[in-house]
C-alpha cells in the first residue's frame, strides 16, 4: 500500500521549490550531497509501482525504461511495472502509485527528477539510447529518495554524471532502509 509517501525518517523534511535532481553537467541544481537532495515526493519501488510513458514511446526509450527496472530489480524485490498506456501517462489528478518518464525533446539537462510533481523527464536529445537504461535508473534512485553519492565515497549509481554503473548493492541497501517492504538482503555481487 505504501507508496509515493515520505518515509518516516523524512517526514519533517517539506520543500517548497521544485528541486531539479540530474545527472547532467549543466546542471547548476546538481549537487553532491546533503539535505538539498531530500526529494518530497518518493515512491516505494517494494510495492506495486507503475512506470507511465507515453504510447509513442520508441522502442529504444522503452527499452531503456526496461533495463532501469530490471537494474533495480536484480538489487532488490522491486513491484514496477512500465506501461504505455497513454491514459494512464496523462491521468490527472495521477494515483500515487504512478510514476511517468517522458522523454522529452528541447530539454536542457540530460534527465531530471522532478520530486515536486513525481515525475522523471530524460533527455531523448542529449542522452544516447544506451545511456537511457542507467540514467533512467539513476532518476529512478531519488524517486526513491536516494540522494546523490560523491564518486570519492564510493561508486553508486547516485554518482552525479553517471551513465554507466548500475544500481550496487550498497545503492540497494540505502533503498531498503528507507522502504521495509524492500528489506531483504540486497544482492550481489
Ligand atoms: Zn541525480
């Protein structure tokens, strides 16, 4: 049942600005760390979790949505399912179980999440197809509520600018201690 809500341990933490969360080096908003990374609106990936896109998703756009889902999943016992059912892609007001990518043309950062409105916007301009997967996985990571991981800390798909590691075990480990429904033992390797 849990989902899209804020997790007990963030409970007192409200923003009221959209904070632009990317992996984009333009990005001024991008940070390394530390409360401005705080998302105020996360989604339980444990519980059932829909992904919407829009039904003139390319197969490369979905097939990057796909490969972020089983990236978590491999980690832990993620419930998301992606759909590209365009009703659901503009529901409004959306259930709080939906999450929607849209991949978007003329956007000026590679991929953003936005955790005021609970939506994931990636680049299909800037991005290569083949970046889509771990990019979208890192969005997917402070939809969450991951904040981002300084790469002298260690390697994380929370590395700002990543587009090639995926979710570690450690990665896992932070999620699963934000959501009990994910708690089991991340695994390897
Ligand atoms: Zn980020």
């Amino acid at each position: 049942m849990a989902r899209r809500q804020t997790p007990p341990r963030l409970s007192t933490l409200r923003r009221t600005a959209v904070l632009v969360l990317s992996i984009s080096s333009f990005a001024t908003a991008c940070t390394s760390g530390g409360d401005n990374d705080t998302a105020e609106t996360v989604f339980d990936p444990c519980s059932p979790l829909q992904i919407a896109l829009s039904s003139s998703v390319t197969d490369a756009e979905r097939a990057g949505v796909d490969a972020a889902i089983a990236a978590w999943n491999a980690r832990l016992p993620t419930q998301i399912a992606a759909s590209a059912d365009e009703a659901l892609y503009r529901q409004t007001p959306r259930a709080d179980d939906v999450l929607p990518i849209e991949f978007a043309t003329k956007f000026g950062l590679r991929a953003a999440y936005f955790d005021k409105t609970g939506v994931i916007i990636v680049s299909s301009e800037l991005l290569a197809p083949e970046e889509f997967g771990v990019a979208i996985a890192h969005e997917m990571g402070h939809a969450f509520g991951l904040p981002h991981v300084d790469p002298s800390v260690r390697p994380s798909v929370m590395n700002v600018g990543n587009t090639t590691l995926a979710p570690t075990v450690e990665d896992a480990t932070e999620v699963a201690t934000l959501w009990p429904s994910c708690s089991i033992t991340p695994t390897g390797p």
